[in-house]
C-alpha cells in the first residue's frame, strides 16, 4: 500500500469518527483495566494510546484498574496462598499488605507510567486518597442445609461511598485518573474490593456516559452461545433469571446493571484481547463486545 493511500486510509477512519467525537466531548468515560490486556505487551500499548486518545479530544477517561494475577504472583514469590469464595480472595491482614503493596503500588504507578509514556498526563490514586472509596465490609450468604450461612472473606469489602471531588480535581485538567481499588472504612481500616464493582460504582457517582468493562471474553453470550450486542436492563434480569447468564459472569454483568440502573447511560463488556477495544466500542457501530443500556440501541 502507497503512503498516499494509507493516508487517505486513516483521513477516512478520523471522518467516520468525528460524529462520536463530537456526540461524546466533554464527557465521562469510565474503564476498567484488567486481565489480558494488563499482560500483554501491544495490548497495553494499544491501550494506552486509547486513553490518551480519549483525553486529547475532549473525552474525560478515568481507569479503574484490577490485578489479581499480580497480587497471586507476589504471594506465590513469598511462599504464600490465598484461598478464593465465589471468585472473591479472602484476605487476612498479612495478606491486606501484598495486596496494598501491588494494587496501590507497582500496578498502579506501571499503568501511570504507560499512559505518560504515550503522550498522557496520568497520575494514580487508591481508593484511600482523600477518602476516594469508602467502603464496609463484605459478607457472602451461602445457603446450606441448616439455612442462609454468612461468610467473612476478611478484609473484603465493597463500596459503600464515592467522594467524586477528589476524581472531578483531575477530570477538569489534563490529568487522568488512575484508581486502584482498595477502600477504607470510617475506623480507618483498609479493603480490597473488587474493581469491576468500583468501576461501576465510579462511574454512577460521576453520572459517566459509559462504563466499560474489558473482559478476557468477547462479551455476554446467548443459549446457543452466541454474542449478544445490544441488551436493555429487561433482558438481563431475564436471561440471569433463566441461567443463560450465570456463574463467573453473573458479577460482571450485575455490576454494568446496576450502574445502568444507578444512572450511567450505558455500559459495556468488552474483549479486552482485541487491540483498541475501547476506541472501537465508543467510536463505530458495530462495538467489540456486549451494550447494556436503559434503551437498545449502540450508542
């Protein structure tokens, strides 16, 4: 291909993309980072320059980052296990320690450093400062024989606040957010917390226009295994209700509902292994993976 036709090339795709571009400027994206695409080299640079992308023409992005396989690789290193209860890790306080030390320390300052290697001003943050998340414990209810059974999985917690001021200093700067999900309660005490229930949660405290979830899978599948694009808060409660969603997905997806619920205009799953997946969602029709909205539509 001649230079002057991968020019013409990227003019054309700049176009097609101008509509979104302008539909979408001055708004709140939220994404959570997570899975391949932290472990992959090209995709974490296809990433990044989503986000700066997003920030340079107007759109205000905030990264919601996980970092399971991190935390479970230092552990193993010192020699340690972690045992998990429905995909939740339960976490006594040595181990409260690793996971501070890897969520709010080298994941989060290695996806800052990526972002401003790519021509962003990325600066990160836990849910700690400035009280960003606070948070409770959580308990899971397990039915058994003898009745509803409730299990303490330690320092767990889920989101029982988010302070938005501390995120709305950055957003209206060049500044991107980058927040790592650990949470503190009023007597100080610190929580992990599952980052696809703080993105979500972000993104309704800030009345965001979409929440986007990147997954390690193409997106919601229906019974005949089949990618479903587009559903309304509707077809979610039925499709749990009739365990066409359910197991390890049934978190995901009840975390992009209730955001939908909570206000944020639509959600996203998205396959986070295929490159530009978030510019390819906001800016094309088509997306790379499962809408959730209140209407259905794409966008």
């Amino acid at each position: 291909m001649s230079a002057s036709q991968q020019g013409i090339d990227k003019a054309k795709v700049l176009i097609e993309a101008l509509p979104y571009i302008q539909r979408f400027s001055g708004k709140t994206v939220v994404v959570k980072y997570g899975g391949n695409a932290m472990t992959d080299p090209e995709l974490e640079s296809s990433f990044a320059r989503d986000i700066v992308l997003l920030k340079t023409v107007g759109i205000h992005p905030v990264v919601v980052h996980g970092g399971g396989p991190q935390v479970d690789n230092l552990l193993k290193q010192l020699g340690r296990e972690s045992d998990r209860i429905d995909g939740m890790r339960v976490t006594d306080a040595p181990t409260m320690e690793v996971v501070e030390m890897v969520l709010g320390g080298s994941v989060n300052k290695s996806i800052v450093n990526l972002i401003n290697k790519h021509g962003g001003r990325a600066i990160g943050l836990t849910g700690k400062d400035g009280n960003l998340l606070r948070a409770k414990k959580l308990l899971i209810e397990k039915v058994t024989e003898q009745g509803t059974e409730q299990i303490d999985l330690g320092l767990v917690g889920e989101v029982a606040g988010v302070k938005t001021d501390v995120i709305d200093m950055f957003l209206h700067s060049d500044f991107i957010p980058v927040i790592a999900p650990l949470g503190v309660d009023e007597a100080g005490n610190t929580y992990n917390i599952n980052a696809d229930l703080v993105a979500g949660k972000v993104a309704e405290a800030l009345s965001a226009e979409k929440l986007i979830l990147l997954t390690n899978i193409t997106g919601v599948l229906g019974a005949n295994k089949e990618l479903l694009t587009g559903l309304n808060t509707h077809d979610v409660d039925e499709l749990i209700a009739t365990g066409v969603i359910y197991g390890g997905m049934i978190p995901k997806v009840t975390c992009a509902l209730d955001a939908v619920k909570g206000g944020v205009v639509s959600a996203h799953i998205v396959d986070g292994r295929v490159p530009h997946a978030s510019l390819l969602e906001i800016f094309t029709d088509h997306g790379v993976g499962t809408l959730i909205s209140n209407r259905l539509n794409k966008h």
